[in-house]
C-alpha cells in the first residue's frame, strides 16, 4: 500500500500482523458471511419484503433508515441491507490479513472478493429501482453464487498456505478424464443454478406483492430444471467412481459432498413442489443452492493439479 503516509501505514501493518494468524478463520467466516447474506436475501423475497424500503439507495426518499409506517417489511429489508456491512467488513479483514501473511494470490483473492461486494450493493440496488425484476432479481442471486465460489477459492489457497498446514508425500497428478468431467459437473451446476433462478422467476414468491413475473409457466420449467438436476447428478457420480477408480482421492471427497448436496437439494425441491412452496421450504432449499455453489467450486479446484 505504496500510497499510505508512514503513520496509518503502520497503524494497518500493526492491525494486519496480529490478524494473520486468524487468516484461516477469516476465510471461512468470509464464506459463511456470504452464504448467510443469500438466506437473509431469500428471507426479503419470502416475506415480501422486496419493496420494504422503496427506493435505493436510501430507504425512503427522505431517509436512509426505515420508520414506522413501513412496518416489519422495511425493517426486513432494512436488516438485509445492513448485512452488506458485516459481509465488506469481513472482507476488508481477509485482505489487510493476506497482505501482511505475504500471500500474493491469497491477498489478490481477498480482494476479488471484496471488489465484488460494491459491485453486488449496486444491483440490489437497482433490483429495487425497477420493482422487483425478476431477470435482475436472477442475475443478483448468481453474482452472490459467484461469490461464494470465489470465498471456496480464497479458502483453499489459505488452507494450503497456513502455518498448521503439514504436507504429506506429494498428492498424484489428477488423470485429463477426471478433470474433464470434473469441468462437466461445475458446468452442468451452473445449468442448474441459472434455471433455478428461471423457476423462481416464474414462480409466486416475488418479493412484493404487486412485482412483476418472468411470465414463463413456472410448471414447464420446473421440469426443464428437474432434468438438469437429474443430469447433473448423473455426471457427479460418474465423476465419484472414475476418481475412485483413478485413486484422486480429493477430487472423490469434493465429489461425495457435492452429491451429498444435491440429494438434500432434490428432496427438498420435489417435496416443496408437492407441497405448493411453503416458505420454509424454498428458504432452505436457497440454502442448499449457496451451498452447492460452494461445493460446485471446491471439486473444480479438487481437479486443478497437473494431469496425466
């Protein structure tokens, strides 16, 4: 931080020195931060609480903190935005630790993480400007997917890099097959991620009352997404058994989590379905897709060692 005078240049090394043995529990609290903003996000949609605060970025036209006239839903949205704090200030934590542990692409991670986060204020933003549309709603969900694949990203390169870390004897090279199909999978999961925006596009929970929907049939949909789901839990368990076969054990394990994500997302998305999308349901069920973009990401950097 070249720019900094001598003074607050100090004062963030002193700060940064006594954070980077907490390195690896600000990665994961990074994570969790950004998994927990998705669930309070579905919680403004779930409760129609979208248009809580009906303008941005300021709550009303005459303030930036709800009042009384607007109820639970103001106060709602008002608490949703305010976890945009939490999830900058913890991001700001990861990059001054970074910078003082040394770690040139742990510190580049941390601040792909944090540049992301204005980035996503601002579309929220705008999700409010335009009352609720639901291809920008969609589009604001999956740059939070984004995010939390980035947080995965930025806690491998920490759990590798951190002083605890003991290497054993040198992991064997990921074999091309395996890292192929691994590519299919990540793919294949973004298939499904963006379809499940469609669904929900479609569907009843807008976030307000009077916005508008995509106008596609939410039932045709669903079924188109369900296929993606059946296909993309074909192509993880192709890739459990060729990993097994070729003794990647990471890859394997990355593997067993993810189909262990995607069986609890089919069932609560079959049984949510039946049950005409109570709200608890689809709260968890937005749970399951942070977490399967989480899980999406570490088998993906499960298979990046050089191949064979």
């Amino acid at each position: 931080m070249p720019t900094l005078t001598r003074g607050p240049r100090r004062l963030l090394e002193r700060a940064g020195d006594g954070l980077v043995p907490y390195l690896p529990h600000l990665a994961v609290a990074n994570l969790v931060v950004n998994v927990l903003i998705v669930v309070t996000g579905g919680a403004v949609r779930l409760t129609a609480s979208g248009l809580g605060c009906p303008t941005w970025p300021r709550c009303t036209d005459e303030s930036y903190v709800p009042h009384g006239e607007l109820g639970l839903h103001g106060a709602i949205e008002f608490g949703n935005r305010m976890i945009t704090f939490l999830v900058t200030a913890v991001a700001l934590l990861c990059i001054l630790a970074a910078w003082r542990a040394g770690n040139r692409r742990v510190t580049w991670l941390a601040l792909g993480v944090a540049s992301i986060v204005p980035a996503q204020v601002v579309i929220g933003g705008i999700t409010v400007l335009t009352d609720l549309n639901p291809w920008v709603v969609a589009f604001h969900l999956l740059v939070s997917m984004l995010i939390i694949q980035l947080c995965v990203w930025l806690l491998v390169e920490v759990a590798d890099w951190a002083p605890s870390y003991v290497a054993g004897s040198a992991a064997p090279p990921i074999h091309r097959r395996v890292q192929k199909l691994a590519g299919l999978v990540y793919g294949a999961g973004w298939l499904v991620l963006y379809l499940g925006t469609v669904v929900t596009g479609s569907g009843p929970h807008a976030g307000d009352h009077g916005a508008a929907r995509t106008g596609l049939d939410p039932q045709l949909f669903s079924h188109v997404h369900a296929f993606a789901v059946y296909l993309l839990v074909a192509l993880t368990f192709g890739l459990v058994f060729l990993a097994r076969r070729g003794g990647a054990t990471s890859v394997e394990t990355a593997a067993l989590v993810l189909l262990a994500v995607e069986i609890g997302q089919g069932v609560v998305g079959f049984t949510q379905y039946a049950l005409d999308l109570p709200v608890g349901l689809v709260a968890l069920h937005m749970l399951g897709a942070a977490l399967t973009s989480a899980a999406l990401a570490w088998v993906l950097l499960a298979a990046r060692r050089t191949p064979v």
